[in-house]
C-alpha cells in the first residue's frame, strides 16, 4: 500500500497490479538496512528474508565484543542464504582511523590515525599497510564494506570537524593517499566507498550549465573529479557516495534535477563510471515522517542506484513498499529497476563469497590480528604527530621541583569501553613519567577560566593546555580561553619577571594556531589531529623525549 501522501511524489504512486517476487528480490538489492540492537532480531531477518534486503551498514550500538560481531554477521547472512538471495550481504561500517572508527572504539580493534594523520606520515607504502591492516580485521569478522575514504581535498570551504577525515589539500598527495589506502583494503577483500561532499561544487557547476556554460574540462577541473578519474583508471573506484539531496535550491525539484544531472551527465558521461552510486541519506527541507518514507524512492528516481533505508523499523517497511507502489503504477519500470539491482549484484560479486560469509574467522584469530598490528600502529601515529616549531619539547628543560599545569577541555569520551570518563587520563599518566609534579585540571567551555585556574597559573612553571579543536563552535570557544590563559601568564611575568614555559596541543583544525597569535606568543605547538586514546600517548611520549615527532604538515596554510 503506498503511503499517505506528503510531497510531490505521492501523486504519481497509483497501484495497479502486485510486484511479483522476483521484482521484489531485485528491489531487495537496491536497499541499505540499520537497524538498532546486537542481535539478528525477527524484524531484521524480516527485512532480509521477507524484503530481501541485500545490504547492511553497521554502527557502534550493533557492536558488543568480537565475539557477539562474529555470532550476528554470521546470522545475518545466513537469513540472507535462507532467503536464495543471489550473492552474500555486503556489510558496511565506517572505519576511517582517528575519530571516525566505529569498529575500534566498539571493539578495541587496532586504532590508526585519522587519513590527515596518514596523510602528515608522508608514505604510501605506509597508508596501504594500514588499508590492509584495517582489512584483515573487518574481514576477520565478516564486514566485507568500508565506507571510507573521504577523496575530497581540504580546501577553505572545509568545516573544522571535516578536516581530519581527508588526506590534506593537495589534490595530488589526496589522490595518491587514496589510491594507497584503497588499494589495501582491496588486498584483503574489502570494499570500499570514495565519498566526497560534492554539494558545494555540484551547485556550482549545474548553476553555470544552466547558465550557458558548457560541460568542459576547466569547468570540471575540482580536485575531486580529477581523483574520481584516478581512481576509475586504477580499478580502484568500487562505487560512488553522493548527497540524496542538494541544498541551497530555491526548490526541491531544482535540487533533485541537479542531482540527476551530477550523475547521468558527470559520473555516467564525463567520468564513464558505470558502477553503483549510493544514495547519502539527507533529510528533506520539511523533514517530516512521511517524506522520509518517500525518500528512497526519490534517490532512485534520480539517478542513485542503492539508497538508505530509515533505520526505524516500520518507517523502512513503508518506504519499501512506497517502491512497490511506484513499479505497481509505472512510476518505476521493472526494467529500471533490474539494471540498479545488477549493478548491485556485479558490486558485491568481487568481494564477498558464501564460503567466506558463512565461516567466519574466530575471536582467537582476531586477537592474533590485533597483536600483529601493534608496531605498525605506533610508527604511524609518531609519524602523525607535529611539532610547530623546529626545537625539541621546552618540557625537557623544567626541573623536577617545578609544577606543571595540564589543561585540558571537558569533552565526551570516545571509547564506550574506557575505564575512565576522563579522555585525556592517557595524556596526564604518560606525562607524569617525566616529570613528578604534574596537575591536570579540566577546563568547562562553557565556564572558561575559573578562579581554581588562575590559582593554580600563579603556582606553575609551565602550562601544557590540550585544545579540541573538532568543530567551529570547539575552536572559537577554546581560543577565548586561551587569551584568558595568555593574560594571566603575562600579568604573572610582569609582576614576577618569571617566565613560563607555554605548550599547546592541538587536536583537530591547526588551521587556528599557524594562521592565529598562539605561536607568535611563545608557544610552542604539537598537533596530533585527533584526541583517541593511541593520539595522546603519543603526543605525550613527543612532549617528554621518548620518541621523535616524524610527521610534516599536510597543510599548505
């Protein structure tokens, strides 16, 4: 039954005939299902077995231990086996390294950098070991998907939480760290997705069209394009994420034009791509219940081949049958239809097997996997790090008699698993080890400084203050703070002539210390891009001469 009309597409669904099984076994292959809970419940075999539903993305709340990962992959797809669909489900979850890591902060799976992270190590060979490496422990557990790498460069357009999950600006060294990190996860069976947020460029490129403009290289000459047909050249590219939705329209229907115009005219035509392109699930402008039963239709009316259910239960069964309505009334053709699902199944084809899907590796294994993977961890986190300045940690110069003062911001824990609610207990334990008179004191963004703060800058030899810098509101709100740090230290100096060693670690956007006054005030930065537990002891192993900072900037700022 088609649901209760809401938009534009509601008065086109007029059912006149049932969609017959195999039909509805191809619109199966179409169909991304979340779903909430770690068990393979009844409505989720339903959706496998009753729907067909050939693909499953994964997030943190489905993952309890290796052990449980292992039990619902397994039955997840033998529901799939049960129901003869035509190839294994492909699983998917989001793995980049740093903070996007569903499957290690769920698991303690190896933890690597985020790809700027990578990208600051300066190695290919480097970020292909760690594509493999991420490889082998999806695979050992049967995800058979990594929804990564993010192939757009940074640019000044790029939002501070964005930053770290791309492989700097250089649209060369992007494409080079992609085709790398690609290319390990292909060596171990695992696919991948290229995902780049093209609405600011798509919006550009279809207003000039409109406009007059022809479809030629300069037009098309944005370093995401040029990666795309890198990729696509290497075999490389599996298939293509895209916004459902483009924003900025003065209407829907512009919106939805444009899209279908990015993929026929764009990918299909100028990149000669023919593979699957995914539909990234964004709500409409009315955002309400019913049209978000609509909107995996209007992704494959425009052009996506595979779209994202809603993860409720009852809303995914509505918008399924919102596309059983649409081919019941013609508004979809069967013919249309089988193409999308064969570019599915062609997809899933090269990297999952039934023999593979249905015997899994064991937890053992797993932690053999892990154990294997240490030291290429901790290279590439030290080859992550860097220093601001060409000088070694001033730390190593404070006496033991002198109190250092860590200030660090109250942010939420990454790790679900973590034996403290505290993320920078890593930091704080790892710099003790140099020095014995270390006092870690959180800041609030919402307080600020405080008179406890002040207190303890009146009593200290050196300051250590870790700022997050993962989102726009993070960073305007902690350079406040800092200036109020700042004034303290330099009303101290004035009254007492004592100088103050100042360090400051940046998690996040560097963007605000090389272009801001925090190093031209004396002091002296490290960057570790993301605030996880490997990140920080790293840094803090840098800040007391354990080991070497061997990354460089890969930001031309």
């Amino acid at each position: 039954m088609a649901p209760t009309p809401c938009c534009d597409l509601a008065a086109y669904i007029r059912p006149k005939k049932p969609t017959e099984d195999q039909v509805k076994r191809q619109i199966g292959q179409t169909f991304i299902a979340s779903f909430e809970g770690s068990i393979c419940s009844a409505e989720v075999q339903a959706l496998l077995q009753l729907y067909a539903v050939g693909n499953v993305l994964l997030t943190a709340e489905n993952l309890d231990d290796v052990s449980q990962v292992i039990r619902l992959l397994q039955a997840l797809q033998e529901s799939a086996r049960t129901a003869q669909q035509p190839v294994p489900l492909l699983i998917g979850i989001e793995q980049e390294g740093g903070l996007v890591s569903h499957f290690s902060t769920s698991l303690q799976a190896t933890q690597f950098p985020s790809p700027l992270g990578l990208a600051a190590g300066q190695s290919s060979t480097t970020t292909r070991q760690v594509g493999e490496a991420i490889g082998k422990e999806l695979s050992a557990v049967g995800i058979n998907w990594n929804i990564s790498p993010v192939i757009e460069p940074v640019t000044d357009l790029t939002e501070t939480w964005e930053l770290s999950r791309r492989f700097g600006d250089n649209p060369s060294g992007v494409s080079n760290y992609t085709k790398a990190y690609i290319t390990g996860l292909h060596i171990r069976g695992v696919a991948t997705s290229a995902t780049e947020g093209l609405s600011t460029t798509l919006r550009e490129i279809y207003r000039r069209i409109i406009s007059g403009d022809d479809l030629d290289k300069e037009l098309l000459d944005h370093g995401e394009f040029g990666i795309l047909e890198q990729l696509l050249a290497n075999d490389l590219l599996d298939n293509i994420i895209i916004p459902t939705v483009a924003h900025g329209f003065e209407d829907s229907a512009s919106g939805n034009e444009a899209i279908k115009f990015m993929i026929d005219k764009i990918v299909r035509d100028h990149l000669g791509f023919q593979g699957p392109v995914i539909s990234n699930h964004s709500p409409l402008p009315s955002d309400n219940i019913k049209c978000l039963v609509h909107e995996p239709l209007r992704a494959l009316l425009y052009g996506s081949d595979i779209v994202r259910l809603p993860i409720d239960y009852t809303t995914q069964i509505m918008s399924i049958n919102a596309i059983y309505a649409a081919i019941e009334s013609s508004v979809l053709s069967t013919d249309f239809i089988a193409k999308k699902s064969d570019r599915s199944v062609a997809f899933k084809s090269q990297f999952t097997s039934w023999d593979r899907s249905l015997n899994p590796s064991t937890p053992a294994a797993f932690s053999s996997l892990q154990a294997s993977h240490k030291e290429l961890a901790r290279c590439t986190y030290r080859s992550s790090i860097v220093t601001l300045q060409p000088t070694v940690s001033p730390l190593l110069s404070v006496p033991d008699s002198s109190v250092i003062l860590l200030l660090t911001p109250t942010v939420p824990q990454l790790s679900p698993r973590s034996q403290t609610s505290d993320p920078f207990e890593p930091l704080g334990r790892t710099l003790s080890r140099l020095h014995p008179r270390i006092r870690h004191v959180p800041y609030s963004l919402s307080v600020g400084l405080t008179s406890t703060h002040v207190a303890f800058l009146r009593r200290t030899n050196a300051v250590v203050m870790m700022m997050v810098c993962m989102s726009s509101a993070l960073a305007e709100t902690q350079d406040e703070l800092w200036r109020s740090v700042e004034d303290v230290l330099v009303d101290i100096q004035a009254r007492t002539n004592q100088r103050v060693v100042k360090v400051v670690i940046g998690a996040g956007d560097v963007r605000g210390f090389t272009q801001g006054e925090i190093l031209s005030k004396g002091w002296w930065g490290v960057e570790c891009w993301e605030y996880t537990e490997s990140a920080l002891e790293t840094v803090a192993k840098v800040l007391i001469g354990e080991t070497q900072a061997g990354g460089s900037l890969p930001l031309n700022t």
